[in-house]
C-alpha cells in the first residue's frame, strides 16, 4: 500500500477571498487647455523640493538687490 493523498478538486477548495475595488482617487493637478489635458496623480517629492529650492533661491536673491 502506498501512502498518497488524493489531489483536492478545485470545488473543494475555498475560493479565494477577492478585495473590494479601490476607489479611484482625484488627480493632484488636472490642467487643460484647449484639447491637451494633463493629469498628474501623484506630484514627486524631489520635484517640490527643487521648485521650492529655486524659488526660495531666486527670491533672496531678487530682495537682496
């Protein structure tokens, strides 16, 4: 006697259990003109601190004058 088990059918097995589906979340930035649209989901960190950096950097220089 050979010591097996029996393969499970796949009705036997427990359905996998599904998530809900994610709501769609509104776009950081949702720019259009005329017939070009751009949307951004996410803006980047580095991007802000660069923009933050030249801004900061062009302003002390403009009221130091």
């Amino acid at each position: 006697m050979t010591n097996f088990l029996p393969r499970p059918d796949e009705s036997q097995q427990s359905p996998q259990p599904t998530q809900p589906p994610q709501p769609q979340k509104e776009p950081s930035l949702d720019l259009r003109c005329g017939g070009v649209r751009l949307t951004i989901q996410r803006v980047p960190a580095w991007l802000v601190t660069a923009v933050t950096t030249a801004v900061g950097s062009g302003l002390a220089w403009w009221l130091q004058r």
